[in-house]
C-alpha cells in the first residue's frame, strides 16, 4: 500500500539543512498547494525564503534550518481548525513523496511571515518544508484500544490498517486526542476530538491520514455525519 508506506516512513523533521525545495520536490509541492487551496477555498501559501518565521524570541526556535513553509492564513480564527488539518496533511503527504521533510509548527513567529495577509487576516500556523539533516523518528503512540472502539463484532482488516494511519497522524504534543468508532454495521465510521487547544487541526490531520489508507484498501466505508 504506497499512502501506507508513505505514513510510515514519515516523522516530524525540525533539523533542514537550508535549501528550499527544488526542481521536481518545487513542483509537485507547489501543484498541491494550488490544488487544497483551490479546493477548499482555504488561503494555503508556499512562502520560500522565509526563515524568519521559525525565529521565535530572538534566533530561538524549534525549528532549525528550514527557510520555506506552508502557511495558513484565515480571518476566522479557529474555525478553520478541522479544515487546515485535513488539507495541510494531504501537502505533508505529497511533500514525503516528493523526497521532502516537514513539521507542523504552532509555535511561530507570525509576524514575520511572508504570507500575504488581507485585511483581518493571520497566519494560524505554519508547516516547515525542506531537506532534512535526517529523516526523524518515530514517536510513542497510544494502544489501538485508547484511539478506538470497534462496535461490530469482528475488527475489518481495512479498519485496522487505517487505524494504523490514525496512529501514526502527528498531532500537537503527541497528545493523540482523538478517538474513533466503527459502528455496528461494519462500515460507518465516527470521529470525535475535545475542543479547545489544537485539537480540530490534529482531528483534521488524522481524518486524512484515515481516510486515505482506507479508500486506498477499496473498502466500502464512510464518515458518521457530525
């Protein structure tokens, strides 16, 4: 399964070694920018030479090395949460393909982004982009029985394998506050996360990571209306 051994080849990197993304990583990161932009109506820019960003106080920062970025700008607040989780991941998704590295990134220097901001906009957060020192490593997670709760009498293969997307979806602090049913009927699946803090943009990232695996196993599934 290649989205599959994408997920799991994929680790937060926040060591770059200063280059911006180029040649064929340029294009395939900047045709799925344009391509979640478009389709979710959400302000996603590439921004290139930006270093600055990731200069919280003074030159600290979590992040070293990486000039370029994602970036999301929104006027409303965090209601866009869910949506720049779910369409940010399908970049850092591409990005891994492309031979790239990335780290989403909360703890930004937003005023010193680049990104082109409307009247009433801000940057929300950023997703460092580039060339790794290495290819991270992977973290702790939480055991299958804290992320979900199978209601139907036999776990699909399909479920467990997108449930092992689910795990490994990065989310803020690793904090994994998510949590998802499978019905009775074996294919509706429901998706809840507590409000507040970053939790709507790890649901966002983890509903991505879900669902790619699982229509990639050809399963016939699908989202429990909210």
């Amino acid at each position: 399964m290649a989205m599959m051994d994408t997920i799991r080849a994929r680790h937060s990197v926040r060591e770059y070694d200063g280059r911006a993304p180029e040649g064929a990583a340029l294009e395939a990161l900047t045709a799925v920018v344009e391509q979640c932009a478009r389709q979710s109506g959400l302000s996603i820019q590439l921004v290139l030479d930006n270093p600055e960003v990731f200069q919280v106080v003074a030159k600290f920062g979590i992040i070293h090395g990486a000039v370029s970025s994602i970036a999301f700008v929104t006027a409303r607040g965090t209601a866009d949460d869910e949506a720049i989780g779910y369409w940010g991941q399908k970049i850092v998704l591409v990005a891994q393909e492309a031979g790239l590295n990335t780290c989403w990134v909360a703890l930004c220097a937003r005023r010193r982004s680049k990104a082109r901001l409307a009247t009433g906009e801000k940057v929300r957060l950023v997703i460092a982009v580039g060339y790794g020192l290495t290819q991270g490593h992977p973290r702790k997670t939480k055991t299958m029985d804290k992320l979900c709760t199978v209601e139907c009498a036999d776990s699909p293969a399909w479920f467990k394998v997108a449930m092992e997307a689910a795990q490994l979806a990065p989310t803020a602090v690793n904090h994994q506050n998510f949590h998802v049913t499978l019905r009775p009927d074996g294919e509706t699946v429901r998706i809840e996360a507590p409000k507040g803090a970053l939790n709507y943009i790890d649901l966002g990232i983890v509903k991505r990571n879900f669902e790619e695996v699982a229509n990639e196993t050809g399963a016939r599934w699908c989202w429990e209306d909210a």
